[in-house]
C-alpha cells in the first residue's frame, strides 16, 4: 500500500521533540504500557504490542495548515483518520479532529497527546485506551512517536483530498507559475500571482456526490462554478464539469488536477492556463491547493442550490440520514426504507411546476402515481394534487429541505417514519439529499405532463363550482369576456406553464368582494350569536352578547377597521385604537388588544353565502385561527382554537368617521375609568422604600394621573389615549392595588438622619429582602458594659416590630426616608426587644428612667429620664431601658465615645454623696451651672 523512501530504524529511536514530527511521513505510536493500532475489525482504535511492519500499527502524519504542533494522524490498515468518539479513539473517514504534541518531560517517553478539545490521550492500568482530562504525566500518557517511512504518491492522494480538501471550504490554486484567478471581466479563469485575500482567486470546494477525489469548484468572485470550455477552463453559472484530484509525488506542489473527460489542468510556458492531454509533472501543473478559509452559510447555500439544482423530467432519489423515502409495493402511502436506488419504488421523476420557480411533482415510478399529502402523511394518489417545494437547508451534505403545497414540512423522524408536519428545524430527519440517478423516457415524461395538465383543468373545474356569484360580501362577480379568452386557452394548454398560467387568468376574470381597506366591519360568531369586542377597561377582547341589534351600531367597542400597512392587514378596534395581540391557546386565555402591530389579520371564506345566510369566515392573527369559548363559565372568551366555534360572519358598518368619534367620546363618559387614590409621599423625600409587589411609589403616582383623564371635552383622539396609557401604565397600577387589596391598606413611615446616630422601628417588613439604605448599619442593643452600650449588628434588613439603633454615615446625615408598606402583619402595640422599645402608640410617653437618644456637648447617648421630668415618646423612634438590678447611670454612650464622658456615675454612688453635682462631662461642681447638671444622679435643667 505505501512504498518507504528511507531507511527503516527501529522504533526505540523515537522523535525526541514535535519538530521531528515530519508532514507526510509514516509513525507508530506507543507508551511504556502498549501501542496504538486498529485490530482489522471494530470501528475504534485499540491497544496491543508493538509490530512496526504491521499497517494497522502505522500512521501518516499529516500537518495541520498553520501550525507546528497540531497533526492529523490517518491509520494506514484502516484507511481512515483516527478521531474521538467519546473517550475512545475512534477511526473515521474525515479528518473530524486533529491532535497536539506536547512534551511530556520524560526522556525516554519524550511527547504527549490531546485531542482537539484538549483531552488527553491515555493508556491506562490495564493497557486499554482512554481519552478524557488524565493528566498526570505516567508511563501511560508519556509516548513514543516513531518515524518508519514515508508514505508513497498514492497514499498521500487519498490522505489530501480526505484532509487537506473539506466540503465548504475556501481554496487557492496555485502552480510555480501563476495562480488560478479570475479577472473581473471574462468569461473564462485566468493566470494571475496569487493574492489570497482576494475573492477572485478563492474556489469554494464542492465534493461530488458519493466520490472522494472529485470536486467542483466555485470562484467566490464570480458566482460561477469553474468548467471547461474546450482548453480552457471557464466560468459558468451551473457545475458541469468536475474536477479530479491526482497525486504529483511533488511534495512542495503535490496536487495533479484533471478536467471531467480526463484532460489534465496545465499552466503553459507563458503563463497561461491551458486544458488538454498534458501529463508530465512540472512546474505547470503539479499544484498547491491551500485552504484559506471557511464558505459562510448564505455562500454555502447558494452553491449548494446550484450544485443539486433539480432538472425536470429527471429520475431522482429522496433520503436523509435515517432512511429513504420509497413505497412498499402495497400500502396507499410513502414509507422509508434503506436506499436501494436501482429500485423503481425508490425512485422519482420530478415535473416542474413551472420553468421560473423551485417546484416539482414527484411521480413515484414503481408506483406509477404522485406522491401527494394525506394528513400528516405522504400517500400516492392518481392526481397531482399537491406540488412540492424545494428549499436549501443550509447543510452542504444534506442541502434540501422540502414544504408540502400548504407550507407543511417534510420529515423522517427519528422512528424512521415519514411525517409531514410543522417541523422546521434542520436536523436529520428533514435535511434531505434529492441525487439524480437517470432520465425519464420521452414517453413517460409526455404522460405525466399530460395528466398534470388534465389535473390542472378540473382543479379550476371544481373552484369554478364551489364559488358563489353576485355583488355581495364573500361573492364573485364575472369578466365574461376575459372568461372565455381564457377557458379556451387552458383546454388547448399542451405543457405544464400554460395550463398553469391559463388556469390563473381564468380565476383572475372573476372578482372576489371581500373586505376594503379602510371600511368599518362588526364581526358575529356564528354559532353562539355574540359580537367580538372589548370589554370594559380591562382591554380584553371578548365575545358580547347584544340584546338589542339597533343599539350594535351605537357601540364602538364592537366596531373594527380594516388597515393595510404594506404588505400586511390589521383590524384596528375603533374605540380603543388598538389592535388585537397574540390569540392564546386553550379555553382559559383571553386575547388582548395593544399598540404592537406584529400579528397580521388574515381570512378565509369558510361557507359561501346563499339566499337565507351571509358567508360565513375563518379568522387569523399571525396565522392563529382566532375562536368563540364555550366554556359556561368564560362565555365570550377570544382563543386560538379550531371547529364549530371558529366561524364567524362579517357585516360592514356605514357610519361615517365623525360619528364614531362622537360614539366614543359618549362611550367614555358614559363608562369612566376610576384610577385608584395616588400614594402620599413625604415632602422632599430623598429615597423611598416599597414593597417590591407594586414598584416604584413615584411611577405608579404618575401611571395613576396618566390613567385619570377628564371626561369633560372626551373627544376619539383623547379617548384612544386613555387605551394607549393603560397598555404602558395600567400594569403598574394594578399590580399596586392587587397588592394593597392582598396585604392591607398602606402604612406609611419617615425618617430624617439628622446625626450618626438615631433609633427606628417599623411595624411591617418593609425590605428585608433588600439590603439597608446606604450608608445605614443596624444594631440591636441586648445588654451594656459600665456605662457603654453593648451592640450587636443586625444584617437581616429591617425586620417588622423589631426596635434598632441605626448608625448613618456622615455623607448621609440630613437624607430623608420614607418606608412604605402594608398593614397587614403591622403591630400596634409598642415593642420591646433586648434593652430597647420601639414606639408604636399615639401619644406615649418615655417612662421615667429610661433614656431617650440625644446629643450634648457634642457627645451623642443615651440619656436617662430623671423624676419629675416627661418626654412624649415618638412614633417609630426608640428608647432604652436598663433591668431593675442594673446600675443607674447618668448616661449610657457609644464604644471609643466615653474618653470625656461620664464614666461610673451610677445613680447608687450619686445619693451616697448627699447632693453632690456634676456637669455632663463628669466634673464635681460645688453648685448648679446653667445648662444640663447631674444632681444625685437625676439630670436637671437649670
């Protein structure tokens, strides 16, 4: 199989570094435990002693374009490139993954190896081979990676086109003498010094279906595939010749490239391209073909629908990855099957539709009948009832997708088995291969178009009788004249494009009368008798029972207007100004109306009008067949659902547009919106704190004004601006009045930092969940130290009922806060927690010995409340109280805050001195200053 071109060395003289590793030459690969080698029969690599000689044990070295150390490795006994399939070393047919040489450390062992994905590559305990995140360097991942030979011409072709050529990928070719471009302006290729960025001188490579060493290419510059016009080589729009890669045995030019009739790809003396039978290898044709990029997916795309372009009258097979689509020899539909593409039931004859477009009629020839669509099924049928659309995929090895008539998708699932659905998504089972395999004969082609064309006739036959003639809503009326000119040509139509076409001009003689852009319609159920509309304020689209027909008109919630806006149709409701939203699925939803115009009207005419009934029409939003609920509990519900609750009739409505502006101004006084009361906030408040239910207090004041207009001067314009609000402000303002309506009327508390320290109490969790105000540390208070406050942090939030001393940073003293939040929950009663009570009653009073937060001479503490004084106690503050056994002081101060302050006067030690005075800073005074003193142990004011 190869034909070694330098002397055999054995293999314990392994290369010692990744630069030893030569492109193109033969190695085997071992650690101290095993070798790499492919047993002849599984499908991965396996573990086993060294033998040299052995191909399975041997492998190619091939370089990863651009890099040092990154190789493809290809088996020689297998013929395949070794991958990674999980964490084994699989073999495969492409080069799917590449391989890094490290070093490992080791001298003897000198090199290890990673996959692509930066596994590493192991031989473990038992010998076995794994590939996973191993890393410690062992005698199992430490190799030996030893040169044997090198690979013959032969091998090295197979191992370039499976390597160095991929599907999609962008190339240059280039000889030692010009590269292949095109210039701009010809119609054939020309010789040229490479330049690689250019797109003149890129070619896509397209593998030719089932051949490994053929390829078209594709000039990124030109759109246009390279052929072979006589000894030249040209550019076309369509991928008639390919192009077969040889071996030159050049290693620095090693590509040979012959035409489709076998005529070989030169570069003359001169400089010029030449295709004829020249064969000898020189610097003309022996070439570089180097990857230079990746072909982006639109790219991609458009060659592929050019490469597998369907010809009609052309043989055909159907298959994906799972299976093919054949027929069984009995049952009525498709099946899918393996491929066996000599057999007639697999095979098709497509028929275009028409010359211009992408579809065909596929006439099964075992079967000798169209395949068409029965359900979610492809059944065969005498009739070509149903065309069939040809898309790309976007996938270069399955490139089709394929759309019943009515849009439906074509796909072999996963179970094998043929479904024709919504499926959409690009996967295996509706990527399709459609691969030509023969051409019909004259006489069978000249049948099916034949049968078509009769098809084509009695389909407008049938139309022609289900229509109902007249001036009305949902009739036709007849260009008789236009008719005739075209019934006759379609009963003279000899191929597949006239008969279509005449088939088009005799339904385009008649006129269909549906709804006017512009024009106001009521809209009925047919089965329940109720008018689609809105109802109230909720913006919900409802069905409505009228109880007296003359007043319908009078209601501008039932009134629509048909809108066009480009290609798209809208019905707008007249009163709101507003168009119908998303038509949910089930009996339990109810549709809305909104300013997004994102789903467009659409409909169909259900049942012809006769003489006793007006037409009766199938309604779409965005394709969504809009639905009456039945539902006793929900009558008049609008859903997406399908049946006898999904017809409905249309009438036009006359009035003029003044009129319904003044229906809707008097619709709007007559039923006001009531926009609950605004929330009271604090008068220069800084920051505000709300329970996350309802948002921001200051947004939801605004929505509520924006939602109260005056019914006053209601005119259409103002009363469109209402229902404008509400879509972007009435779902702040209900979730706040759901909240208050759940949790109890609001409470309301405000707080000023007007120093470092202060004291709160909240009576509802008003943001636990949320972290403290900034600059805002908590603090329970439990127990003191002397005359110092013993605090413990508290880091849950405030929590409802519970008292705090608060500390504030400097930056923060003078903000105002206001907390607002629910009653629910909310205490009423003072509340005491460790040594402090928090405040909650109306008009209390700070009990006599207790002390109160304030500040003297600067020093911020408590300070106690001596007899004979009062301090009304306020609400949402705090004061401090000391157990009856404790000692009293004077005052009670912060930790690193009692240098100059009152330290061990205690109540005790001030009535033991008979009337001794001492001023706030601790100092004995013989009598009374003016200002705050100490008077056994009571602070008196003089």
């Amino acid at each position: 199989m190869f034909a070694l071109v330098c002397t055999m060395v054995a293999w314990a003289d392994g290369v010692a570094t990744v630069d030893g590793i030569r492109n193109g030459y033969i190695y085997t690969i071992r650690s101290a435990r095993n070798a790499i080698t492919w047993d002849g029969t599984s499908t991965n690599l396996v573990d086993a002693a060294l033998e040299a000689d052995n191909p399975n044990h041997q492998f190619v070295a091939i370089k990863v374009v651009g890099s040092d150390s990154c190789f493809y490795f290809y088996n020689v006994g297998a013929g395949k490139f070794m991958g990674k399939n999980g964490t084994a070393a699989s073999l495969t047919d492409s080069c799917d993954v590449y391989w890094k040489i490290k070093a490992s450390g080791n001298d003897a062992w000198p090199l290890m190896i990673d996959a692509q994905d930066g596994d590493h590559f192991n031989f473990g305990g038992s010998g076995q081979i794994t590939i996973d995140s191993w890393s410690t360097i062992d005698a199992g991942n430490s190799m030996q990676i030893t040169e044997v030979g090198f690979a013959d011409d032969t091998l090295l072709t197979t191992i370039a086109i499976n390597s160095r050529i991929r599907v999609g990928y962008i190339y240059t070719i280039n000889s030692a003498r010009n590269a292949i471009t095109w210039d701009g302006t010809s119609a054939n290729c020309a010789g040229d010094t490479l330049d690689a960025d250019n797109p003149n001188h890129q070619f896509v490579a397209v593998k030719v279906f089932g051949s490994i060493d053929r390829f078209y290419f594709y000039n990124v510059g030109a759109g246009k595939f390279m052929g072979k016009n006589g000894s030249q080589a040209s550019l076309t729009d369509s991928c008639d010749v390919y192009w077969k890669i040889k071996a030159s045995g050049n290693e620095a030019w090693p590509f040979m490239i012959d035409a489709q009739d076998g005529k070989h790809f030169n570069f003359g003396g001169s400089g010029q391209i030449t295709i004829d039978s020249w064969s000898t290898v020189d610097a003309g044709n022996s070439l570089q073909i180097a990857e230079v990029g990746v072909a982006d997916d639109s790219l991609q795309t458009a060659i592929s629908m050019k490469v597998h372009a369907l010809k009609d009258g052309y043989i055909y097979t159907i298959r994906c990855a799972y299976k093919a689509v054949t027929w069984d020899g009995t049952s009525a539909n498709c099946v899918a099957d393996m491929l066996d593409a000599d057999n007639p039931n697999h095979r098709f004859v497509a028929i275009r539709v028409a010359d211009a477009d992408n579809r065909f009629y596929f006439y099964n020839v075992g079967a000798g009948k169209f395949m068409s669509k029965s359900g979610t099924a492809a059944s065969l049928t005498e009739s070509s009832e149903v065309y069939w659309k040809i898309n790309a995929s976007g996938n270069i090895t399955w490139p089709w997708m394929i759309e019943a008539q009515d849009g439906t998708t074509f796909n072999i699932n996963m179970y094998r088995m043929i479904e024709i659905n919504s499926w959409n998504t690009i996967g295996a089972g509706n990527s399709i291969q459609i691969t030509e395999v023969g051409v019909a004969d004259e006489a069978l082609r000249s049948t099916l178009v034949a049968k078509i064309i009769a098809d084509i006739q009695q389909e407008y036959l049938r139309w022609k009788e289900t229509i109902s003639i007249g001036s009305g809503l949902g009739q036709y009326t007849v260009d008789s004249e236009a008719l005739a000119v075209a019934e006759s040509a379609l009963s003279a139509a000899t191929d597949v494009a006239t008969a279509l076409a005449a088939r088009d001009r005799c339904k385009a003689a008649y006129t269909f009368h549906g709804l006017v852009v512009g024009r106001y319609y009521r809209i009925k159920n047919t089965a329940q008798g109720l008018y689609l509309g809105l109802d109230g304020y909720t913006l919900d689209m409802k069905h409505r029972a009228v109880t007296d027909e003359t007043t319908c008109d009078n209601d501008p919630t039932l009134v629509w207007k048909y809108e066009q806006d480009g290609d798209m149709y809208y019905m707008k409701n007249v009163y709101a100004g507003l168009y119908p939203q998303r038509i949910p699925y089930g009996p339990a939803y109810t549709a809305k109306v909104g300013t997004y115009k994102g789903y467009p009207f659409t409909y169909k005419l259900y049942a012809n009008p006769t003489e006793a009934e007006d037409a009766q029409w199938n309604l779409f939003f965005a394709g969504d067949q809009m639905n009456c609920e039945d539902d006793t509990n929900n009558v008049g519900n609008v859903n997406c659902w399908y049946g006898d609750y999904a017809h409905y009739y249309i009438y036009e409505e006359e009035a003029p547009l003044d009129d319904f502006a003044s229906m809707c101004s008097d619709w709007y006084k007559a039923n006001p919106y009531t926009a609950p009361a605004k929330i009271e906030l604090v008068e220069g408040v800084d920051e505000i704190f709300s329970p996350t239910e309802f948002g921001n207090p200051v947004d939801i004041n605004s929505a509520i004004d924006k939602l109260s207009l005056s019914t006053d001067d209601a005119t259409q314009e103002n009363v469109h601006q209402l229902f404008q609000n509400i879509i972007s402000e009435a779902s702040a303002v209900n979730a706040y009045v759901s909240a208050v309506t759940s949790y109890g009327s609001l409470l309301s508390a405000a707080y000023t930092a007007r120093a470092e320290w202060g004291t709160i109490i909240l009576p509802v969790n008003f943001y636990s969940w949320r972290p403290n105000p900034v600059g805002w540390t908590l603090y329970t208070c439990a127990a003191t130290e002397g005359n110092v406050l013993t605090l413990d942090e508290a880091t849950a939030g405030i929590v409802q009922n519970i008292p705090y001393i608060v500390h504030v940073d400097e930056a923060r003293i003078g903000t105002t806060y206001q907390f607002i939040g629910y009653s629910k929950g909310a205490a009423t009663t003072n509340q005491t927690a460790g040594l402090l009570t928090g405040v909650l009653e109306d008009g209390a009073t700070v009990p006599v010995g207790s002390y109160i937060l304030s500040k003297y001479n600067d020093k911020m503490g408590f300070y106690r409340v001596a007899e004979g004084t009062s301090y009304d106690a306020a609400k949402n503050k705090c004061y401090l109280t000391l157990p009856d056994a404790a000692a009293r002081y004077a005052a009670l101060f912060f930790e690193g805050n009692t240098e100059t302050g009152i330290d061990g006067i205690s109540d005790t030690e001030a009535k033991q001195g008979n009337g001794v005075i001492y001023n706030m800073s601790g100092q004995r005074m013989n009598k009374m200053q003016k200002g705050l003193n100490i008077v056994n142990g009571k602070i008196i004011l003089k």
